[in-house]
C-alpha cells in the first residue's frame, strides 16, 4: 500500500514537472495575444472614429484584417490553451470551433490579396480608381472575400458529420482541427484545396508586384508614390507567405498527433508563434504606422486626445494655436 502510494505521488510530481513548461508557454502565448489584440483594438477604434476612413477601400480592407486577426488570435489562443493543458471538450462545440477559426484563417490572406490588388489599381489606373473603388463595389468584394473564406471549412464540417459515428458524436477530445479529418481523402482534398489557393493568390501578388515595379519606373511625378505602393505590396506578400505557410503545418504536426504529445504540443507551440502571430504583427506596420493619415489619428486616440506640441519660443511673434487632428 504504501509502495502504491509512493508510485501515485511520484507520477503525480513527473506530471506537474511536464505540465511546468507548458504552463510558461500558455502564459507566453496569452501575453503576446493580449498585446496585439489591444493594439489591434486600438485601431479598430481609430477606424470606426473618423468617417474619412469609412470612403477609401484600403481602410475598409485594414479594418477588416484587424477583426479577422483579433478574432482568429482570440480563438487560437483558447484552443492553444486548451491543447497546452490537455482540456477536453466535446466535439460537436470543437467542431463548431475549429470551422470558425479555419473561415478566418483563409479570409486574412484573402483580404491581403484584395489589398494588393486596391494598391494596384491606386497607382497603375489611378484615374480609373475613384470610379472602381466605389462602396458598392468594396461590398461586394467584401461578400467575395466571405464566400471564398466559407467554402472549404464548410465541406469539411459536412464531411465529418457525415463519416462521424453516432458515438464520436457525443465524445470529449483535446479541440484541434485533425480532430475533424477523420477520413484521409478529406485531409489530401483540403491539402490540394489550400495548396491551389496559395499558388492562385500568390500568382496574383506577384503580378501585382511586378505591374507596380513597372510603373514605378516609367512614372516620373508619382516615383515616391509607386514606390511606397512597391514596398507594401512586398509587405503584403510576405504577410501572405507566412499565413499560407500554415495551413502546411497541420500536416507535419499530425503524424506527431498520434506518436508523442509532448513533442506535438512543442511544435504546435512553436508553429502558433511563427505562423500565425508573425504574420498578424504585420497588419498594425503596414497601415496603422506606415500610413500618416492613419498614424496621426492613431496617436491622437492613443494620447486620449491630448496632441504633445513642441513649441519654441520666437521673439515679438504671436503663436498661433495649432489645429488639433
């Protein structure tokens, strides 16, 4: 009996000393999420405060990335959590979960990809933009972006309950997305569906790159414009590579899935940081400092209104207040 005991408490102290790191590195996560999920929030609020925002589509596309990437890190974050710790859930709400967070994950590069092309038409057919991006059509894009983003979530959810047995049905599992690719044809169609997208999007960005380089060297008077629209569209196409790069990771970290589940929580732990908070950090550099419209009226809400002036005092002339932004 005591042998028994000794055994229980020493399998006790090796699984509090494995669930140790894990903890630090749920801690790690929800810090990081919490910082971009303020600054985030931050410039959604800037956007919905100023009504000159609301007119230009760029904005629009911005705002739209900002609640995509809040809500996507929100909810990556609960399930990294829950992963971190081993917290079983039903597999119906798991479900529900991870078809929302598979939706967001494909809107954000599909958002980028829009924006490249807005940054196209602004500087290559700059007498044609006013009449293209008008809120009509930044509304039916925005209906586009949605309907491509609903599709391949859509399907595999259906295809799960369909192949789901009545008792897999009403099971507790660990809530991550291999849960639902129960059939391995649904996970080599999603696999080809993914790869077909990023090639489609990144074909696009690249034309898009290389029409603006184009431009940029037969402009004259818009040389400096042509060339911030170059770099942001770099920006962009960066930001798309790493967010596709993560809809490959699944199916590296699936054979772990079923091997070694201290090795799978490492790799996924070390997957979330690179692929899907780095590329969020992009969306505030792009706009939210990048742009000077933007940035003032960022800075005049992150000071609560309270516009910091530097004033020098030049003899025998009046100062003229200055106009708050």
């Amino acid at each position: 009996m005591v042998n028994l005991t000794e055994s229980n408490n020493l399998s006790n102290t090796s699984l509090l000393s494995n669930l140790k790191p894990f903890n630090e590195k749920a801690l790690v996560v929800q810090v990081l999420v919490g910082i971009l999920l303020y600054v985030n929030g931050l410039m959604i609020f800037t956007f919905l405060k100023k009504n000159i925002f609301f007119e230009e589509t760029r904005y629009i596309l911005f705002a739209q990335t900002l609640f995509v990437d809040s809500s996507n890190m929100l909810l990556t974050c609960l399930t990294m959590t829950g992963i971190i710790n081993q917290y079983a859930v039903h597999i119906i709400p798991c479900c529900i979960f991870c078809t929302v967070m598979s939706v967001l994950n494909i809107c954000t590069p599909v958002t980028l990809v829009a924006m490249c092309l807005e940054r196209y038409v602004a500087i290559c057919m700059p007498l044609r933009h006013s009449s293209i991006s008008t809120p009509k059509n930044t509304f039916i894009g925005l209906l586009v972006i949605w309907a491509v983003s609903f599709i391949l979530p859509l399907f595999v959810l259906i295809v799960f309950l369909v192949y789901a047995s009545p008792v897999g049905l009403r099971s507790y599992v660990i809530c991550s997305l291999e849960v639902m690719l129960i059939v391995k044809w649904l996970a080599d169609t999603r696999a080809a569906s993914l790869q077909i997208l990023f090639i489609i999007m990144f074909c696009i960005v690249i034309s898009t790159y290389i029409k603006i380089v184009a431009a940029a060297r037969s402009a004259t008077s818009e040389n400096k414009k042509s060339s911030k629209g170059l770099r942001t569209v770099i920006l962009h196409g960066i930001q798309l590579f790493l967010c596709m790069l993560q809809f490959i990771v699944p199916y590296i970290e699936m054979p772990l899935w079923k091997v070694n589940l201290v090795v799978f929580v490492n790799v996924k732990y070390s997957n979330y940081i690179l692929f899907i908070i780095s590329p969020r950090c992009l969306s505030p550099l792009i706009y939210g400092l990048r742009d000077k419209k933007f940035c003032n009226a960022l800075k005049h809400y992150a000071f609560c209104g309270f516009a910091v002036v530097n004033r020098h005092k030049i003899p025998h002339v009046k100062t003229i207040p200055l106009e708050v932004y």
